[in-house]
C-alpha cells in the first residue's frame, strides 16, 4: 500500500519553498543596493580625479596665457 505524504507535510513544504524564495530575494536585493553602493563610490572618486584634472588644465592654461603675454609685452618694449 503506497502511502502519500500528509497535509501538514506538504503545508511544511510550501512554506519552506515560500522561505527559500523570499530569502533569495533578499540575498538579490541585498548584492544589488552593494552594487549600486560600489559603483556610485567609484562615480564619485571618478569625478573627484577628473574635477582635479580640470582644475590643473586651467592653472596651467592661465599660466601659459600668462607667459604668452609677458612675451609679447618684451617683444612689444623691444621693437
């Protein structure tokens, strides 16, 4: 005589399932918001790099226009 399994076993099965896949959403939901963390952290450091690269470009720019200009000034004196 085959014996199937009783109600309360198979209430237990659907809620442990019920369990695995809320825990999994969790789990997914959980690597997803350290993803977002991770790449919004090297967004930042990125900008911060690139805001100091721009800055340097403009001191040397003003630097440069400078010079160029005290050239000009002597050659100007000069002739």
């Amino acid at each position: 005589m085959a014996s199937t399994p009783s109600k309360d076993y198979r209430r237990r099965e659907r809620e442990q399932k019920k369990a695995d896949k809320r825990r999994a959403r969790e789990e997914a939901k959980a690597e997803k918001l350290a993803a977002e963390k991770a790449a919004a952290k090297l967004a930042a450091e990125e900008a911060a790099k690139q805001a100091a690269a721009d800055l340097e470009a403009k001191i040397e720019a003003e630097f440069e226009a400078e010079l160029q200009a005290e050239i000009n000034a002597k050659k100007k004196d000069s002739n």
